[in-house]
C-alpha cells in the first residue's frame, strides 16, 4: 500500500481493482535489484584481492 499510495499516488480504488500479478510486477518493476548474498568463499575471495590497509 505504501507503494502504491506514497510512490505511485494511486487512489484507493486503483489500489484495490489490482489483481495480486499486477501489484507484484509494479513492486518489481519499481524497486531496485538486490545483489545477492555473498557466501563465505565469495566474501574470502575478495578480501584477498582488495585486502585493506597499504
């Protein structure tokens, strides 16, 4: 509801005339991609090629 009212400013009525797919493709289309998590070995992988420090 959020984002269809304080993002997209639809009314109520939009709102509730959306089937589930609908509301999901606008949440998908509307929000940024999340990276994924990196795993154990992944986060190893680049500690070792941009270690910190000098």
């Amino acid at each position: 509801m959020g984002l269809a009212f304080g993002v997209l400013h639809m009314s109520p009525a939009e709102f509730w005339r959306l089937t589930p797919r609908e509301l999901a493709a606008i949440a998908r289309a509307t929000t940024p991609q999340r990276l994924p998590i990196l795993g154990r070995s992944s986060l190893r992988d680049l500690m070792n090629r941009f270690p910190d420090g000098g």
